[in-house]
C-alpha cells in the first residue's frame, strides 16, 4: 500500500484526544471532535497542541489509500511539532455499525448467529486497521441482545455466554493484530428503553441483575494477563445506580469496574454531548465531572467551540483544584500505557500473522 502525506480531498470531520501537558502541565487527554479540511486549520492547531489522537469516520476518506495518507499525515504533523504521535482511532464495530464500510469486520448480529469465524473476522479487521494506521478501536460492543433494547440488531446474541466468548474472541484477535480494544459500553445498555443516543436511557436492572447479565462479558476481559487495554462507558441511566447520572459521570459506575472488575486499563467516556441531553448541563459540566468519576478519555463529538469549551473547562478545573493533580496524573499514565500499544500500528504484516 502507498502512504501519502497528502490528506484526502474529502469531505471530512474528526473527533480528536487533546493530550496536552505540554499546554497545560496537569492537563489530562480527552476525545473531541472537530472539522478537518483542507485548508488544514486542523493540522495547525494540532501542532499547536499536543492532541493525544484523532478519532476517524467514514466521513475522512473515499479509498483506503486517502485513509492511509491521511494517519500519516497526522503523525507528521504532531510529530514534526515536537508532540507524541496521537493514538489514531475508529470506531469499527462490524456491519452497519463500522466507521469504514468497506472493511471488515462482518455485523455482530451476523457473526453471533453463525457461531462461528468470530474471532477471524476481529482478526481481518485489526490487521486492516494496522496496515491503514488505525492504533486503536471502540469495538466490540458487549451489550446484550434484549428485546426491545439498543442491543437488538447490533449485539452478538441474546445470551450472555454467547456474548461473553465472542468479545474474549474480539479482544483476542485485536490483541494479536496489534490494534487496542476498547470494550464498551460499560455496565450495558442491552436492557435500557432506548439508545443513548437518542434520549435519556433508563435501565431498570438491579445491581444483582447486572452483574449477572450486562456486566458479564467486562468481567470475561476486565481483568488478568488477556485484559482488554480499554473499556468505554455508557450514557444510559440506571436504577441500581441513582437512575439519574448517566453512567459515564458515576463514581460508583466507575468503582464498580476498577474495584469489583479490578480493571485497571483506560476508561474512555461516552459521547459528553449526548451526556448533556441527559444532564441539562454543558460539555464543559460533562468533561470535569467524567474525569472527576474516574474516567481518562473525553469523548467530545462536535464542532471547535465544543472542544475548546471542554478543554478550557478541564485547564481551568485543573487549577482550581476541582480535579486533582493526583487524579490527572493517574489518567495521563493511562493514556501513555494505550499510546505505547499503538506506536506501531503501521508495522508491515508479517507473513503468517
């Protein structure tokens, strides 16, 4: 495959992880998202700033070589400006739910069904994904397939054994691909009366009942010397919680999978601008109180103004001591740790491998 500096004559957004100690000493990485085009305003502010990555979609290219070209061209840019190279992220869940739907893998719906080839077509997919640049993906989804919940038509199964060796299979198979996985979304939104996404998402579950259903597949990946890198939260709101604050604000959602699932990967949150459908709040509201509850990443889809808002909200928290030193200093290791699984994300496939 050819690799352009070039970026892809497209129509394009991104959603980015602004990482910058180097702006501000404390400050810890976040998901954001913002415009690239090519005037490349983009490529300026992220020699500006240290971004800790891009998180791409279908919307950055036409062809795998301008998908290609356009990681390198991230690398080069951040590294040309002195900054670590940014994690390079999509979110390839299988079927309808890939960021590049010309690529692998095969919807979960599908793959649960056959009860076969499932880890390789995880594997298909992380080696596609590392040959293009991709470091990092928010896959697979965990949930399971209740009727009537988001995970039905998206969920490897209605069975939470059958969900639980297919993600083992998924965070296998990207494990060997050298790709990071990021489970989500944590404690499950199988059960909830709709997509997050689409609203306020209520789970009527106990505790008890999650645990013996949803969080079953976190359990299978959370923990041990096979633990998935990375875990992302839901933004649905649950009754074994305070059926008020979506999951990914919780301490107690986040205690939950540190000290009963002893993870101890990166935590990545929901998307923070549907968390404020929810919350009443601003993005900038949603960001300190994601990282006040244990989260590490920030994901902020939207415009400039969006990041910038949650940024500056983070810096200022920072130094007013609403967020810890200490609890900053925690997330940045973190993201450190994910960024040296993906350093080389563009290394040749090996034949055999």
């Amino acid at each position: 495959m050819t690799f352009r500096s070039n970026v892809p004559q497209t129509p394009s957004h991104n959603r980015t992880i602004p990482s910058s100690p180097a702006l501000a000493s404390v400050a810890p990485s976040g998901l954001n998202a913002t415009a690239l085009t090519q005037s490349s305003e983009f490529f300026k502010r992220l020699k500006a700033r240290p971004y800790g990555g891009v998180l791409l979609t279908n919307a950055n290219y036409a062809e795998p070589q301008q998908l290609s070209a356009l990681t390198q061209a991230l690398h080069n840019a951040a590294r040309d400006a002195g900054h670590p190279a940014p994690i390079i992220a999509a979110s390839q869940e299988g079927g309808d739910f890939n960021a590049f739907g010309n690529l692998a893998p095969a919807s979960q719906v599908d793959i649960g069904n056959a009860r076969k080839g499932t880890r390789a077509s995880a594997l298909a997919a992380g080696r596609q994904l590392r040959v293009l640049g991709v470091g990092m993906n928010l896959a697979a989804n965990a949930d399971i397939a209740i009727a009537g919940g988001p995970g039905q038509g998206r969920a490897f199964s209605d069975q939470p054994a059958r969900v639980v060796s297919a993600v083992k299979a998924y965070v296998s198979a990207y494990r060997q691909s050298k790709v990071v996985a990021a489970v989500g979304p944590f404690p499950g939104d199988g059960a909830a009366s709709q997509d997050p996404i689409a609203g306020p998402a209520p789970v009527g579950l106990s505790l008890d009942e999650l645990r013996k259903s949803d969080m079953s597949p976190f359990e299978a990946v959370a923990s041990g010397d096979r633990a998935v890198p990375a875990i992302q939260m839901s933004n649905a709101i649950y009754a074994a919680y305070d059926s008020v604050t979506p999951a990914t604000l919780l301490t107690d959602a986040v205690d939950e999978l540190r000290d009963r699932l002893g993870f101890e990967g990166a935590i990545v949150s929901a998307d923070l601008v549907t968390t404020t459908a929810t919350t009443g709040g601003s993005v900038g509201e949603a960001a300190i109180e994601a990282l006040k509850a244990g989260v590490d990443l920030l994901v902020v889809p939207g415009g400039r103004a969006q990041q910038d808002e949650a940024y500056r909200a983070v810096v200022a928290a920072v130094r007013s001591r609403k967020i810890s030193p200490e609890r900053v200093a925690d997330a940045l290791k973190r993201i450190a740790e994910v960024r040296g699984l993906t350093r080389d994300s563009r290394d040749p496939l090996r034949p055999g491998e």
